[in-house]
C-alpha cells in the first residue's frame, strides 16, 4: 500500500470553492460548512493553517477565478507545505491547459494537495498519476454538465423563467426546480421611484442623488451612478420580460485581439419573451421613459471598438473612476459616472490640452537641458509643492468663506466682487506655481529624454491620421495616466489636467 506523508506540524493554505453540484445553494452557508469540516481535519491531522483563500466567484477560466490566482502565487513562492480543500476537483476542473498550470504550480514547489480522503504527492509517481486522471475524468464530467445546464438553460429561456443575475429590484427564487425571479420589495419601491422621477422629468444624475440621499445601495457598488440608473431605466425585466442575447464574447486571441472581448448587442439583435415573474412597473410608464431617454443623448455603443482616443487615460481626479465620452445634444463631452463628482466638459478640449502638453513637453526636451538636480534639490522642490497645495486649500476655504459673508450680509457687491477678483488671482497665480514646478520634477525623473522625444514625435506625426483606436493606442504609447479636475459652474475651458508620462 502507498504510504501517505506525515501532515503534522506543516504549515498550509485552505482554498474553498463551490462545487457545480452545489450551484443553487447558498454560497456563505456551503463555504462555511466546508471550512468547518477542513479546520476539524487540520486540528486532528496537527496541521497549522496560514490564510484561507475563499472562491466566491467561479468562472469557468483560470484567471476568473482571482483567490486561485493569488493561491498559486503563493504557493510557487513556497508559503505552504500544502493546501487544504475538499476535494481534487476544487482546485481543478476548467479547461485543460488551466489544470496543467495548477498542477505544476504544485509539482514544480512540492506543495502536497490535501483532501480530507487523500493527499497528494505530485513529486511522487503514482500520486502525479492519479492526480492527472482524477482531473481528467473531472473534466469530461465538467463538459457533461454544461451540456445539460445549456439544454436546461435554453429551455428555460423558452419558457420565460429564467434571469441570470437578479437585476435590482428582484432575487432569484426556484420554482418546481426552475429559476426565476421574486420581487424583494425594499430595493422595487427605489425602481418604481426611479421610473417615476425620470419620466416627471428629472435627469439620471438628479434621479441617482435623491435615491442615494434615501438610503438606496446597488448590489456592487457603495451608491447608484448615472450609468448605473441608465440601466435600470433600460432594463425589459422590470415590465416582466426576459432579456436574453444583449451581450456577446469574444475571447482573448480568437479573432487577434490582445485582450477578452465583451461586445454590447443593439437592442434588435436581443432576445426579448414574456417571463413568468412579475413586473414592477407598468408597460405605460416604461415607454413612456423609453421614449424620454432616446430624445435625450445617445447612449454608447459598446461593441468592442475603440469611439474615444482617451478610453482608459483620463481618470476623475476626486473619485478615481475613468471619465467616460458621451454624446450629448450631438457634442461629445467627457464625464465622471459618478452623480454630482466633477464637472464635465467638451471632448474635444481635453484631447486638445492632452495635446498641446505633449508638444510642449517635446519643445522642452528638444532644448538644451540644464544640470540635472541632484536628489536634495527634488525633496526642496518637493516641498515648495506641498506648501503650495496647502495655500491652495486655504485658498478654496477663503473663497467659500466670502459667499458666506456675503449672504449674512457682511459684505457688500462691491466689495465682495472685488475680494473675491483678488482670491481668484491668487489661486491662478498658485496653480501656475504648482503646475510649474510639478512639471519640473517630472522632467528630473525622465532618465532617457531622447528616447521620449523621439517616441511623442512619432505620435504627434501619426496621430491626424489615425482613427479613435489607433490615437488611443498612441496616447497610451507615451502617457500613463491624465487626472482631471474641474468644479461646478466654471467656465467650459476651467479644467486641469495632471498628465504622467510613461517611463522608458
């Protein structure tokens, strides 16, 4: 008989995954009970448990599944004698060339594999044996289930009872073994207020503030955004009807692309039956929004193109999130998705700042460059930055203070007119200051500016003559991210841009 190796006193990591077997049940309530059972089998076996690696999310790729990631790091980096999970098929059972990459991540470091039946040895022969056929049989025991899940899902579908992802509003429920949707009452009473306040004529960004401001949270995120509402006001499940088709994939290399491609369908090509689940806002009230918001902007086309040569570049310097180009009254504009965060702008105005830094950067590098500052002469420089960022502040908290005193009464117009000219002028004056001097330790940090030269050259030359695409590959080329700044009610060009370049 094949002796097993000794587990106590070794050090271990404990991966959970739901099962496919499992799929229904409760998440929490399965990984809980999984855990219990692998820490009593850790207890008895002496074996010290270093950190527990909980799969919540499940894709059928490796690289879906972000806890199993982070678990092969750490175990090609040698953290752990083994790995405790229930069973072989937890840790393996995708694609073949995934379970490959698992198992070596075990062979390669000696990190046993440990299951309350077995444990696995894949530096020993037999057990790398087993192992291998373990996973293999697991595998066409995976293609068996999706076909079944596939046919059972289409039959579904035909029959209008089934919704993958409870949108909010609902929850997922089985009836007689089959999915659909129930109505959870707390989050339907915010959908019904968002239906109602659109079509009373408010806006998504005002319709996000007041349901936000009433305690209304989505699944995913802290508060509802302007995107966020725009979706739900879109959404046929609310009417009672299942929406099947609206997305397509294209994975990563099928066609060439670089990157997994998810293609957003017109709303001709989805598949739209009557569902068995009830609706929550009436067929009238629906069409009545539809027809609002097809008057008022033209929604993005997600369909794997490129539209804006800043996708990905230009971030909202108070929130963090991507500004998004969105076309409204037919002119593009540049906004932040979250309600009431920074203020927007004309596309074109910030592509054409973007534009004239990198000329302006390509101007200064062609110059002769004087003695590079030493790294005491950057912490001086450094500090000159911060202390104007604090003046900044007071600034801003001066300039709040005189609308204050204005409307107590403290001040007249004309004296606060001119009050204010002259906090404006110091504000102007120190964001200059700031501005310069930032420039001037991001050029102390450029080791080859030749090379940089060169390379914003060669976008500058190219880019009139590229589409949205090929501009926002060239940008990407030379810069890495633009942080943009604007407040509300400012005229249309008060805008600032913190550009950072790549490093070469």
């Amino acid at each position: 008989m094949h002796d097993q190796p000794s587990l106590a006193g070794k050090e271990a990591g404990l991966y959970l995954r739901k099962s496919r077997a499992e799929e229904g049940m409760d998440t929490a309530e399965i990984l809980a009970k999984h855990q219990k059972t692998l820490l009593e089998f850790a207890r008895k076996n002496n074996i010290h448990i270093v950190e527990t690696y909980q799969e919540v999310v499940s894709g059928e790729s490796l690289y879906a599944r972000p806890q199993m990631l982070r678990l092969l790091q750490d175990v090609e980096e040698g953290l752990y004698d083994c790995v405790l999970c229930m069973d072989l098929d937890r840790l393996s059972r995708g694609r073949m060339k995934d379970q490959g990459i698992i198992l070596d991540s075990f062979r390669d470091s000696g990190t046993l594999i440990v299951t309350p039946e077995k444990t696995y040895d894949l530096s020993d022969e037999l057990d790398d044996e087993i192992a291998e056929m373990k996973t293999f049989i697991s595998r066409r025991e995976y293609k068996i289930i999706n076909k079944r899940l596939r046919r059972g899902l289409q039959q579904s579908i035909e029959d209008g009872c089934y919704v993958a992802n409870a949108p909010y509003g609902y929850k997922n429920v089985y009836v007689d073994r089959r999915p659909t949707l129930e109505i959870c009452e707390p989050e339907a009473k915010f959908v019904r207020m968002m239906f109602d306040l659109y079509a009373q004529g408010l806006g998504c960004v005002s319709v996000a503030r007041q349901v936000n401001a009433m305690g209304a949270r989505p699944h995913r995120s802290s508060e509802f955004s302007r995107n966020s509402i725009a979706k739900i006001l879109r959404n046929p499940t609310y009417i009672g009807k299942v929406v099947w088709n609206q997305k397509k994939h294209i994975k990563k290399g099928v066609k060439g692309n670089l990157k997994h491609i998810t293609i957003y369908q017109p709303r001709e090509k989805w598949t739209i039956t009557d569902g068995l689940h009830p609706a929550i806002v009436d067929k009238e009230l629906f069409d009545k929004v539809q027809s609002i918001m097809d008057g008022r902007y033209a929604p993005p086309k997600h369909d794997g193109t490129v539209r804006s040569p800043l996708a990905g570049l230009v971030k909202c310097a108070n929130c963090g999130q991507n500004m998004q180009r969105m076309v409204m009254k037919r002119q593009p504009y540049l906004l932040c998705m979250k309600a009431g965060c920074c203020a927007s702008t004309q596309f074109s105005f910030v592509e054409d700042r973007v534009l004239d830094y990198l000329q302006d950067t390509l101007t200064k590098l062609s110059l002769p460059r004087p003695e590079m500052p030493s790294g005491r002469d950057n912490d001086i420089q450094q500090t000159k930055l911060d202390t104007i960022k604090k003046e900044l502040a007071a600034a801003d908290r001066q300039k709040s203070r005189l609308y204050e005193l204005l409307e107590l009464g403290e001040y007249d117009i004309p004296i606060f007119r001119e009050r204010m000219a002259a906090v404006r002028e110091k504000i102007s004056q120190l964001e200059t200051q700031q501005a310069e001097i930032a420039r001037q330790i991001e050029d102390s940090k450029i080791e080859n500016p030749s090379a940089l030269a060169s390379r914003i050259r060669a976008v500058l030359d190219a880019y009139e003559t590229a589409d949205a695409a090929g501009r926002n590959s060239l940008l990407k080329s030379v810069i890495s991210s633009v942080w943009y700044t604007k407040a509300k009610k400012t005229k249309p060009r008060d805008f600032a841009l913190d550009i950072h370049l790549r490093s070469l």
